[in-house]
C-alpha cells in the first residue's frame, strides 16, 4: 500500500504539485497518463493553479483531475474507465440523479399531506423548509449506508409522544420515497454518488488502470469514497495522500478520538484502508526547510489544543518539563485580532487584504464559514474600487433579478401598498415600456402624490381612487401618473388576477409572475427579458426559473398569498459567481477547499462559538438517540470537519485570527479552539495570542475625520426683507419657543413629507374631528336636533367618507370619534342654552403696523350676557394654564386680542370672558372641557401681556442681527418639530448638554 501524508505546514496543492512533477520528470505525457482525485469540483481549480505555479508558467499536459465528491458517470467515461460499462453495463443503465428543485419540491408534498402535530397541513413555505430538512436527512442517511427500510422498526414506546408521530411519518416516507424515485426514473444524488465511486472501485479492482492514480486531500468522511480510496491504496501505481495527518499524537489521545476531534476522520478512514498510522509516509518533494513556512512547533501546538478530553492532564507536562517544551516560535507569525464588533472585524479584514496589495506578487485569503461577514469584508473592499472572489458566492435572491422577482411577487401580494410598490418602481430593472428616465419621474411624482401619508385603498383601483382625490396633481400630471398606473395594470394583470384567488396552481402563479417580471423590467429601448436575465446573476436567475418551471406542477394549488414566502425559500441555496473583474490577488474562502489552496496570508474570520465550529444543529426528523439507534453520525460530525479545516490553516506560515466580541450588540463566546489554544499557552508559559500591530487602533481612525467639530447651535441671520410679515397665532409660539423652524419653513420655503404608509396620525384624527364638528355647528347654528348625538356622528360620516381611498383612517379613528361624539352632544345640550350665537372656523386678522397677524378660531361663541367665549378644539394634550399665564402658550390670549378689536369676520367686537379647550381624546370619558384659570390676573390683563410679547418679537427681529436661534432655551422647546435633523441638533445640542 502506498499512503502519504502533506504536514499542514505545506501548501498542500503546491507541495501535492511539485511530487507529481518530481516523479514524471520531463516526460509531459507521463504527467497526462496520472489521474488525481480530489474532494470536489473547487479543488480542481486550486491545484490545476498550483501545477501552473510550480511549472513556471510553460505549458503543461495535466494530470486527468477527478472530483470524487462530485462524481458523474460522463466525467468517469471521459476519463478512460470505458471498461466498467461494457462488463455489466452498470453506468451506462444508472437513472439519473433527480433535479435538486424538483427534489424539494416533491418532498414538500410529501410533508404538507402529513400536516403539523396537531393534523394542521403546513403551508407550502413551511413545508419547504422541512423539505429540506428531509432532503439532508435522506442525504445522511444514504451517505452513511443506512437501510430506509429501517426507519420503520425504531421502537415508538421509547420517545416522546410527538417523536413517535415523526417516526410513523419517516416510515411512510421510508415506503413512498423510492416509489416515488422510480416513478421519476431517478435516483437521490447521495445513493447515486455512492453507486458511481463502488461501480468505480469494482472497475478498478477488476481492471486496474494503465495509469498512476493518485487520491489527494481526502478525509474519507464519505464511506463509498473510503473504499474507493482502499482500493487506490492498493493498485499498482496507485498512491494515497492523506491532508494532516498527525503521526506524533500519543497512542492514548489517538485511541480515545471523538468524532468531533480533527484527526477521527482520518483515524476511521486508515481504519477502512487497513493501514497503521505509523506507516503512513512523508509525501516526497515537501520543501520542509523553506526557512518562509510556519515552525515544526506550529503543528504540535495546535495538535496540543485539540487534545481530546480524556488526555488533557498532560498539558500540566508542558510546564514542568515532562513533554517537550514549547517556545515562541510556535507563535511566530500568527496574529490574533479580538475586534468590538463585527463591523470593525469586517473593516480590519478589508485593511489588512489592502495591505497585501502593496507588496507585488503577495496573496491574502479570508476563510470563514460566515456568510455575513464575507459581505461585510467585500463591502469595504469596495471603497477601494477592489472586487473580490467570494468562492460562496453571492445568494440568488440578493442580485438584482432575485430582489426584483421577490419584490414584484411581495407587491401583487400586498395589493399595491406603498412600500413594496415603490421598491418596485425603484429598482433598477424597473421600465415598464418607457424611457428610464421618464419612468423614474413618473414614479416620484406618484410617490408624492399618492403613496406619501396614510395607505391608499387595496390595488390599482385604490391608487387611482388615491390619485383622483389628491390635491397634489392636475392637468397633464394627473393623465400621466394615471397612464403609469394603466400600464402598471396591464404588466400585473395576468397575475393579479391568479393572486385574488382562493387557490391556485403554483405552475400558473410562477408562469403569470415571470410574465410580469419581463414585462416591467423592459424599457423603450430593450425588451424586458434581455435585461432581467443579463449578466452572471441574470443568467444563473433565468436558468432557476426555466427548471423551477420546468417542475412547478408538482406543488400543485396552493394559496396565493403564500406564494412569496415559497419564491423565497425555491431562491435559497442557489449562488451567483462573479466570474470576471476580481482581484487575482485576493480571495474569500470557505475553509474545506481554502485547506489545499495557497495563500501568503491566511485571515482566518468569525472565530466565535457557533459560528466556527458551527452550532450543533437540531434535527427535526432526529432525535440524538434515534440517530445513535438508527446508525447515522451525531451532529459533532460537522464539528470535527471544521476542527480538520482549521488545524490545517492554522498551520499556515502568516495567519490572522479574528472575532468579533459583540454581533448585533449582543455578547459572543470565542471559538473553543481559540480558548485551548490561551489555556495551552499559558501552560507552557507563553504569552497569549496577540496583535503587535496597531491594528484595530488603525480601524477606529480610518473614518475618523482630522477634526471633529461638535457643530454649533444654528443662529441664521437672513435680511430683515426676507423674514415673514405675516404669522397666524398658532405661529407665534414656535417662534418664541424654536425660531429656526419659523425660519426653515417661511423663508427656505421647507416642509416636511410625510412617511410612507404611515399609520394615521394624530393630525389627521385632528382635522377630522375639526371639520366634522364644524359641519355639525353649521348644520344646528341655534337649536339642536332631537338626537344631537345621531346627529354629530352623520356629520362625521359625511367627513369621513371623503377618506375612502385611505382605509386605514377610517378604520384607525372612527370608534374615537363615536366615543367623542356622545361627549360633545352632551356637552352641547347643556351650553347651549347660555349662547347667543356661534362661530365656527372663523378667520381674523390683526393689522400690527408692518406685522399681520392672523388667525383661525376653531369657534367663538357669543354668550347670551354678551361677551364673548373662545374655544380651541384639541385632539392631543392643550397647554397647561401655566404655560398660558406665562405665555410659552399664546394661541387663545392672541385670538381674544383679534376677538376683542373686532378683527373676526362675521363677529362683533366684544370683551372675552373666558378661553376654553375642549380636550377631544375620544377615549372612555370621550373628552374634557377646560377654562383658562388667571388666577388673580383679569382676563384682560392677559390678553395686553400677549400682544405686548407680539410686539416684542416683532422689535426683536426686525433687527438685522437678530438670528432665528434653534431651540434657544430646551426646556421650553416644542414637543416635536419637522426641523430637528435638518437643524443637526443631536449634534451641537451633546456639546452644549442638551437632553434630548
């Protein structure tokens, strides 16, 4: 038997390389005659790389490269094993492998007829997820050569009640399944693989190849691949080269090996072949002594921290000189970065691959199981215009053909609300037959007239309905936002109409929503399928939704509504490659095919517990015992797989460990490898892991600005021409309490717009009630009806029946105004009879000289003794007497000024004898009617107080100097103001100590 083993020290493809070239010498079709086995398809690109690397970049005539994880019956023909089908014909007459799509797809039936525990059917999302569950479960069944038939016979009386309906269900599927499979005229991939590498083995053993065969890089953790490879051990020219094995672990560590230990797939592998790990060799043309790689000790360091339990007494050897010592060069050349959180992990990643660049010819990989993170490192890859491989990929649905189907799927789903149809709009697929740069105006100016505020009514009748009633179009705008809206209709139609079904066909939903996708993504310069189906993603998202077409009708009917979520879950697991435009340099890695690829520097990310090792997963279908039962491996499996890919890559000469102590603000646990690797240093009396370089110092001031300048209190002084003449009373408090919003808003002309499919708000409840009451007063201005209470709430009906284009207010406010109603009704019958007369809405003014002060008194009554009362109607909590006693509230003392000098239109010049709010909260007690109490001070008093505060505001700003001050004094600044961003108070207001 021929066995090596590359130390993880090397780089194994280069080292794997320069054997191979060592053993044909200059004869090029020696070299072609070799066929090598690798893990899988991305190592074949790695180690063709090295072969060119190590040939100094003259031609060569490659070994034949075999993927065994991936192996297919044409790749085993076209590689000369022609022999196997025509002794038996076994190959040529194997069913293929069943499509993945429709696989999940023919699984999720399967679950949705079993239903929940409670006999409820899941819906089609649910059901995919588990789908997938059973698909992995199948895999690892099939994998490890379990008998389906089986899954039947585990006793029921041994487990919890809802693990015995899970066990009846997987003996169902243990019948149907291959049923199923036979109906297809397919096979699972796992069972399939496995025929193809024992067809193989067979092949071999009865026909040995003329060739050398070489097994490289594989653990064995396929069991079909470890007979495969005893049977290379033993051909004629064949050799197996093992990744890592340690062949210095003491016997006791090695006997008591778990499975989540990095060396047990390695031990059961040599178990299979029949090999002692002794006998094991060193693979020839190493390079041991290239004074670059790591230090011997490396790899005994690491062995030392992966020790399995049972021996870790011995680490107490370490320090009192019965093992071996450990000095610094096992550190040498590893860097430990324990970052705050995983923007600042993601930011140094980014800096330190930059830095690679400024030395010529330098790689640097980051390999990391986190998905999360290797965005985040591309992302701040780009503010250097550098683009890097990610070997993942990036998900389907995060691509712009993914998003925009997702986002048209989730708009008809939603029926046209705000948020999903402006991101419709938006994207940049988006055309629907025009010009982009008329179909982007058009959508903005439907934004602001139709989508800002509260929702419109349900679909594109909604919208329009929506768009008639807003006083922000006319004319030519408005037939143009309706022509949008016409052939926003025609685009959806097909599919709208399948998504107001109760049920449909999947089939018919997928072809309709396809249908759509083109024909929104098309401009008046190219049709919509060239442009959503454009470019990698483009391609890869055509050629999913051609198989999932290809096998939609096996999910038959399902409700519409959930149709999204099952796009979202079909879009899982399908990646896109950007295959052109990365940096050649630079590289993000997963860590199985990063162990056999070269790389100056390594950056292993993400070292935190459950992250790298992953978390144990919880199998759905599988408790730990029934698995232990059944014959499967435990979920530490997984464990001890990453343990391998790390041991190796921390072997590497120049690496950088990294975490993130916090993610999403929440505590992490550092890597149980990188807590063995602290403990075992400090037994051997060794620093910890540590970062020399400034590192994570550098980060924090990489956006740090040179100055930092707190801001200051905006104080703008526009010329006294400019500054507004005219103020209604209302205006006037805020512009003694935040004279910056008076100066935003009357001289820059600025006014907020309202949120998207915002929920109604207070002001819209206000200016209902408002117009509802004042309806009702005009209707009754002297006697009231026999039913005052009907009376109010069909005025308020009338009111709100001008909002049915917005649902939601209606549905938000109307049992607030019943419950108000009753109050007013009540309150009306017992005042009316003190009044004289009543005015509602009542315009006035005041002439100050050069100043007009105006006002809208929601309603003046003239009392039956002859002066005059002022109400002021307040949905939302009125300003206490003190603030009015000390005129931080000057609304109603204003509107006596203006009431008493006879500037109301329609209302004689009387003396005002009392200010009233009426509290409208149209809770239990429906509202409160409260009269402004001047204690000592005559009414009229007061009234002299606020005009004499007008005046001097006016003196004030009429002064050049005088600047429109942002919040002057906090504690008496508005509740809320459209102006505070705009006037960057957060940032002046931590320097000058303002709580906000």
């Amino acid at each position: 038997m021929s066995l090596y083993t590359i130390s993880p020290r090397l780089s194994f493809g280069d080292t794997l390389a320069a054997g191979v070239l060592a053993q044909c010498g200059s004869d090029p079709l020696d070299l072609a005659g070799i066929t090598l086995l690798l893990p899988n398809r991305r190592t074949q690109r790695t180690v063709r790389e090295a072969f060119l690397r190590r040939s100094g970049g003259r031609p060569l005539m490659l070994p034949r490269l075999l993927a065994l994880g991936d192996l297919d019956d044409d790749e085993m023909l076209f590689n000369g094993f022609q022999g196997l089908g025509s002794a038996d014909g076994a190959v040529e007459a194997l069913a293929p492998a069943i499509p993945p799509l429709r696989r999940r797809l023919l699984l999720s039936r399967l679950v949705m007829a079993k239903g929940d525990e409670t006999g409820r059917p899941y819906t089609p999302d649910q059901a995919l997820r588990l789908a997938d569950e059973l698909a992995r479960l199948l895999d690892q069944v099939q994998t490890a050569d379990c008998d389906l038939g089986r899954l039947g016979t585990l006793a029921p009386d041994r487990y919890a009640a809802h693990w015995t309906r899970i066990v009846e269900f997987l003996a169902i599927v243990a019948q149907v399944w291959p049923t199923l499979l036979e109906a297809e005229g397919c096979l699972d991939p796992a069972d399939r693989r496995n025929r193809l590498l024992r067809a193989q083995a067979v092949a071999w053993q009865q026909v040995p190849p003329h060739g050398r065969v070489i097994a490289a890089g594989i653990t064995g953790s396929l069991p079909a691949a470890a007979e495969v490879l005893a049977v290379v051990a033993r051909l004629p020219g064949g050799m197996v080269v093992l990744p890592g094995l340690d062949r210095e672990m003491d016997d006791d560590s090695w006997q008591a090996l778990d499975d989540s230990h990095p060396q047990y797939a390695l031990k059961t592998l040599l178990a299979v072949i029949g090999c002692e790990r002794q006998a094991v060799a060193d693979w020839p043309q190493t390079g041991e002594d290239d004074p670059s790689l790591a230090d011997p000790s490396r790899v005994r360091l690491i062995s030392e921290a992966m020790r399995p339990a049972q021996t870790t007494h011995r680490w107490r050897d370490l320090s009192t000189g019965a093992a071996a010592p450990l000095d610094e060069r096992a550190t040498a050349g590893i860097t430990r970065l324990d970052c705050p959180d995983q923007r600042q992990e993601a930011l140094a990643i980014a800096l330190l691959m930059r830095q690679t660049l400024q030395t010529a010819e330098r790689t640097a990989a980051l390999v990391t199981p986190d998905r999360d993170l290797a965005r985040r490192v591309s992302a701040e890859l780009a503010r250097w215009h550098i683009r890097v491989d990610d070997s993942a990929g990036r998900p389907l649905a995060v691509t712009p053909p993914g998003a925009f189907l997702r986002l048209t799927a989730t708009m008809v789903a939603e029926r046209f609300a705000p948020v999903p149809l402006l991101s419709v709009l938006k994207h940049p697929l988006a055309g629907a037959g025009l010009e982009p740069a008329i179909f982007r105006d058009a959508a903005r100016r439907l934004e602001m007239a139709v989508l800002r505020g509260v929702r419109p009514g349900p679909g594109i009748a909604g919208l329009r309905t929506a768009l008639l009633a807003s006083e922000a179009v006319g004319g030519d705008d408005l037939d143009g936002l309706a022509m949008l809206l016409d052939t926003l209709e025609q685009c959806c139609q097909g599919f709208v109409t399948l998504m107001e079904q109760d049920e449909a066909s999947f089939a018919d939903l997928l072809e309709a929503h396809m249908r759509l996708a083109e024909a929104l993504a098309g401009t008046a310069a190219m049709p919509g399928p060239l442009r959503l189906w454009a470019e990698d993603a483009g391609d890869t998202a055509a050629i999913w939704a051609r198989d999932l077409g290809d096998t939609a009708s096996v999910l038959d009917t399902i409700v519409p509504g959930r149709y999204p979520a099952v796009l979202d879950g079909l879009m899982t697991g399908t990646g896109v490659r950007q295959e052109f435009g990365n940096h050649p340099r630079l590289a993000i890695l997963g860590p199985m095919e990063a162990r056999l690829r070269h790389a100056d520097l390594l950056i292993l990310g993400g070292l935190n517990e459950d992250v790298w090792p992953p978390q144990t997963a919880i199998d759905p279908w599988m408790s730990r015992p029934m698995r232990g039962e059944f014959g499967l491996p435990q979920p530490e499996q997984r464990v001890g797989h990453a343990a391998h890919d790390f041991a190796a890559l921390f072997c590497a000469p120049q690496v950088v460990l990294t975490r993130a102590e916090k993610i999403d603000g929440t505590p992490t646990v550092p890597s149980r490898w990188l807590l063995r690797l602290d403990t075992v240093l400090t037994a051997a009396g060794l620093p910890r892991l540590g970062c020399r370089a400034p590192w994570l110092s550098w980060v924090s001031r990489l956006d740090q600005p040179d100055r930092y300048d707190l801001g200051r209190r905006p104080a703008p002084c526009p010329p006294v021409a400019l500054r507004p003449r005219k103020l209604s009373v209302t205006r006037i408090e805020t512009w003694m309490r935040d004279p910056y919003a008076i100066y935003a808003q009357y001289i820059l002309g600025l006014r907020a717009l309202k949120a998207l499919d915002e929920d109604p708000g207070a002001g819209d409840y206000g200016t209902l009630v408002h117009r509802a009451l004042e309806l009702f007063q005009r209707r009754y201005p002297q006697a009231l009806p026999a039913d005052p209470y009907a009376a109010l709430l069909a005025c308020g009906e009338q009111v709100f029946a001008e909002t049915i284009a917005r649902p939601a207010v209606w549905a938000f406010w109307w049992p607030r105004f019943e419950r108000l109603a009753r109050w007013v009704a009540q309150e009306e019958t017992a005042r009316r009879p003190l009044v004289r007369e009543t005015h509602v809405e009542a315009r006035g003014k005041l002439d100050l000289g050069d100043f007009l002060l105006t006002a809208t008194a929601d309603r003046i009554d003239l009392l039956q003794d002859g002066t005059l009362a002022i109400l002021d109607y307040k949905t939302g909590q009125p300003p206490s007497d003190k603030e009015v006693l000390a005129g931080f509230a000057p609304q109603l003392p204003l509107e006596a000024l203006i009431a008493q000098s006879g500037g109301f239109d329609g209302v004689p010049g009387r003396p005002v004898s009392d200010l009233q709010f009426w509290h409208l909260k149209g809770n239990t007690d429906g509202g409160e009617a409260r009269s402004v109490k001047t204690k000592d001070k005559p009414l009229g008093e007061l009234v002299t107080e606020a005009l004499d505060g007008v005046r001097g505001l006016i003196r004030a700003f009429d002064a050049p100097e005088t600047p429109y001050l942002a919040r002057p004094h906090p504690e008496r600044a508005p509740k809320w103001s459209d102006y505070l961003h705009l006037a960057r108070v957060r940032e002046w207001s931590a320097g000058e100590g303002e709580s906000e």
